[in-house]
C-alpha cells in the first residue's frame, strides 16, 4: 500500500482526494501539507509544510496546491527520491522548468486533467479534428478558478491542432474580420483553435468542443459536476510512478 501526501490538503481538492484515495483501499495519506490546518485528516498528520514531514513514511507527493506549491513539492521530492504527481495547472516556464528538473531524479506525472472522461473527450476530439473545417473549444469553470483558460483546454487545442497537421491540412483563419468589442472572439492558440473561458459560481469543470463542417457540426461534451471525478485518474499516476526517473505528460498513456 502506498502512502501518500497530499499538497494543498486543506483545499477543496485536497481534501476530496484525501477521502476519495483512502476508500480505494490501496493507498493510505500518511499527511496533509498546507499552510491552513485542513478540516478533514483522513488519518494523516497535518504538516505546514514539508519541513514538516517525515520523509521515511511517503511513497508518493500529490500536489494539488499552488505553482509555488508546485516548486516546493518538486524540489522535496527530488531531494528524498520520491514519486510526484502535480495536477496545480497555470506553472510559469521557470517552474516548469523545476518540475523538469525533478524528473531527471524521480519519477514525476504532470497532467492538465485527471479526470478519465475528460481526457477520453480529448482523445475522441484529436479524432475527428481532420474532418470538419473549424473548431472552437469552451471551457467553463467556477469562479474561484484563477487562471485562464484551463490547462485542459490548452491541451486539447494542442491535440486538435497536432492531428489536422499530421492531417495535412492547414492552420484555420478565423473568418471574423470586424470586432465590435476586443476578445469577442476568444483566445486565439495553436492551429487556428480559439478558446473562451466562462467563470461562473456554482459551475465545477465542464467543456465544449464544437467542431463545424457544411451541413453539420460536432459536440463534444464532458461534465465534471463534482470534484470525485478525478480521483481515479490521481489514482492511475500514483499506482504509475515512484522514484525512478521519468516524465510523464498527461495522463492518456495510463488509461
């Protein structure tokens, strides 16, 4: 049975993966890392920070936190040769670069989401990029969600854009020519892919990919409705990896 920490503890993420990973069965929290004491331990001791923690009773680091929580996590695992699995999206170049450092010590999984549905929608999405002219993606978050747009979203613009080139065809222009008020249109990304970001409160983590072609159009639509749904990807990356030195980018090579 892997032990677990959990960075960002006292978050609501944390704290559903803390539940959700302890009922499986096959994994314990041995702590919970965060700067505010969490409400639920789950049999783990709390930790401020990782100064506080007893490295001899972690296999694996999940980090779902912050991008400075990110480093800290990387650099802790790094140093005590320990499994990371890193779900904290918005990570600047430099703290990337960090993460990647890390994988050249232990083993590390990184991934925009870990939600199975999610990342099947973006599989099927990479699909049927090469048949229809034009994509557009809508990504629709809560409110407390602080950046934008959603590292899904950019990774499924990735995909999309990666197999209409393999494809053959061409970068997609957006046919708009006059814009009434600046960023009607959406963030423009790669291939011609435009992204909107919605941010509403009562809203978990939903998205859209509507593709068009003549005389028809594809949705493709996956509903997170409650934070459970990405227990069992968390789940797939932590029975994945340990300390052995590897990088794994998402989490479509474990389903």
């Amino acid at each position: 049975m892997k032990a677990l920490a959990i960075n960002g503890g006292a978050g609501r993420m944390g704290q559903t993966l803390a539940g959700g990973l302890s009922a499986l069965g096959r994994f314990s929290i041995g702590a919970l890392v965060d700067a505010r004491e969490p409400h639920e331990l789950f049999g783990a001791s709390y930790a401020s920070s990782f100064d506080e923690v007893d490295a001899d009773s972690i296999d694996v680091v999940i980090d779902f936190s912050s991008p400075e929580g990110v480093v800290a996590a990387a650099r802790w695992c790094a140093d005590n040769a320990k499994g990371l699995v890193i779900g904290t999206t918005g990570l600047t170049n430099e703290q990337r670069r960090v993460v990647d450092e890390a994988a050249t010590k232990v083993g590390v999984v990184i991934a925009a989401n870990y939600s199975v549905g999610a990342v099947l929608s973006e599989k099927f999405a990479a699909l049927a990029a090469p048949y229809f002219d034009r994509v557009e993606i809508i990504e629709l978050h809560h409110d407390k969600k602080v950046d934008a747009p959603s590292g899904t979203s950019i990774a499924a613009a990735k995909g999309i854009a990666a197999a209409r080139a393999a494809a053959g065809l061409p970068e997609m222009i957006d046919p708009t020519l006059r814009h009434t008020l600046s960023g009607a249109r959406g963030a423009d990304t790669f291939g011609g892919v435009k992204i909107h970001s919605v941010r509403l409160p009562g809203l978990v983590a939903h998205q859209e990919i509507l593709f068009g072609g003549p005389g028809e159009g594809l949705t493709i639509r996956h509903d997170s409705f409650d934070r459970v749904s990405f227990v069992q990807g968390v789940a797939l990356a932590a029975d994945a990896i340990d300390a052995t030195p590897r990088l794994i980018d998402g989490i479509e090579s474990l389903i």
